[in-house]
C-alpha cells in the first residue's frame, strides 16, 4: 500500500493502480487499498471504475462515511443529482445527528 501512496505522490496514478489491483485481488478485504483505487480512478475521469471500487467498499462496509461520500462525487460528475444528493445527507445525518 506504501508504495502506491508513494507512486500517487510520484504522479505515476497507473503504476499506483497496478499495485492496488495486485493488492485488492490478495486481499479483497483491504479497504484503504480499495478508497486509494477509487480515489485515483475518479481523478482520471474513470467514473465507473470508480464507482465499482466504491461498491465493493460499501458492500464491505455500508457505514463508510469515506466512501460514501466518494459514490457522492461519482454521482454527481456523472449529473446523477438525486443519488448524489442522498449520499451527501446520508453523510450529514451520521456526522452531525449520531
């Protein structure tokens, strides 16, 4: 996961995005593998790939505010307003109203 943060830093996204498919294939639990891989594929406009990595995190855990804020900005880049707009509140509700 290190070297795919430092790959990120290093501006190589695609040698980053290599690394988290090895990492996320080993350990398809591996969550923060999964967001990095999300993070990185919404960066370079790849908005399904992106919004399947989010899947898998919140199929893996539905209360992930991080990730359920990702799907938030997939939905809306892809001028999906209203399920934007719910997973935007659902982030709202379980951070101010817990």
């Amino acid at each position: 996961m290190r070297l795919a943060d430092f790959y990120v830093l290093l501006g190589k996204p695609d040698e980053a995005k290599r690394i988290l498919t090895e990492i996320t294939t080993k350990a398809p639990d591996d969550l923060p593998a999964w967001r990095l891989l999300a993070e990185i594929n919404f960066a370079q406009g790849q908005l399904d790939a992106a919004g399947k990595a989010v899947g898998v995190i919140l199929k893996k855990d539905p209360s992930d505010i991080d990730g359920r804020l990702l799907r938030g900005r997939v939905h809306l880049a892809k001028c999906e307003t209203k399920e934007a707009l719910q997973d935007f509140q659902s982030v709202i509700k379980r951070i101010f109203v817990t």
